[in-house]
C-alpha cells in the first residue's frame, strides 16, 4: 500500500483555511515505508511556510546538530519522516506563533503512521507533540516531560524541547539536556546507520 494517494490528500487539505492567515500550505516528508524515524514537530513558521521545506530554519539547523546529521541525510526520506502537529503555518499570537491547528492531528497522524512500518524512534518536539502522543503519561510540565526522557525511551519515544533560538534560557538552565539527551539522540540514530 502506498503513501501516494495520502500524501496527496493532506497537500490538498484546506479544512482549516479559513483560520490560517497565509493560506494554506501543508509542508511534511513522509514519503517512505523505509524510514526509521520519526520526527513530530509543532507547526512551520513563516520561512518554512516560504520554503515549503521542514526545519528550514535556525530550529532545524539546532536540531540536525543534535542529532548528528548533515542536511541531505535529514531530508532522506528514507531515513526520517517530518510531520508535524500541524501542517501549516497558524500565524503570529502574542508570544510567537500560534499553536497548530487543532483539526490537523486528528485527521492525519494515525493515518500517516499507518504507512510508517519501520519507525524505530519518534522524536517529540515541544509540549503539543508530547501530549498528543505520551496522553496522561507526560509530566505536570514540558521540563518535567523532557527530564524524565528515559520513561519514554522503551515506547520508541524521545520528549524533546523545541530547538528555537527563543529556547536558549532553557537550554542553558538545563545542561543535563546536552549533556544526557544529545549524546544518547546521536548514539541511536549513529547505530541506526542515519547519520
């Protein structure tokens, strides 16, 4: 069975037009049985929204460094499926982006995990990504989430903080995250042969 006709579908979604200030523009890289990761993000912003291309930004340039890898070993459909909370951009709230879409995850994610057979770690970026797939097993806060990583790490799960710059602070205050969760991502996807 093949991912085609799906992938076709959810470019073509305009379920939450008239919500998006941009349009919509679904930007996700699932395109291959084969690949081994998983990677659930939040929502594109504005230059990916341009780009069309996932992590096409500073985010994503943080975490390819996490993981290890070179953007064309990223982008490896066969290696890492992107999909992300919500596939379009939610436009600009008062502390940055809106949250994705709530209609998106529902109507989506099974379906797509669906054509995703071999998917051996899912990275969870950010507190919408957590609770949509660790449910009532995710801790009081992201922190928390995130800290307690190794509760998650036998489900084929990986709480991440977002890699956005506005992090930073975070980051700094938590140098276990470096420390411990860096290390550990690049040994998995290292041994896995993605990197």
């Amino acid at each position: 069975m093949t991912i085609s006709p799906l992938l076709e579908e959810i470019r073509a979604c305009r379920l939450c037009e008239a919500h998006l200030p941009l349009g919509p523009r679904p930007v996700l890289r699932a395109a291959s049985p084969e690949a081994r990761v998983l990677i659930v993000g939040q929502a594109p912003g504005t230059k990916v929204h341009a780009s069309g291309i996932p992590w096409d930004d500073a985010s994503g340039k943080r975490l390819r460094d996490w993981m290890g890898v070179e953007p064309d070993a990223f982008y490896d459909e066969t290696k890492f499926a992107i999909v992300p909370m919500g596939f379009c951009y939610p436009g600009r709230g008062k502390g940055g982006d809106n949250p994705p879409r709530p209609e998106c995850a529902p109507l989506w994610h099974v379906r797509v995990r669906e054509h995703l057979p071999n998917i051996r770690l899912t990275l969870l970026i950010g507190s919408y990504a957590h609770a949509w797939y660790l449910k009532d097993k995710r801790k009081a806060t992201l922190g928390e989430t995130v800290r307690a990583w190794h509760d998650y790490t036998g489900q084929g799960f990986l709480p991440l903080v977002h890699p956005s710059p506005r992090n930073q602070m975070w980051l700094r205050r938590n140098s276990w995250f470096e420390d411990e969760i860096v290390p550990y991502l690049r040994e998995r996807i290292a041994a896995a042969g993605l990197a």
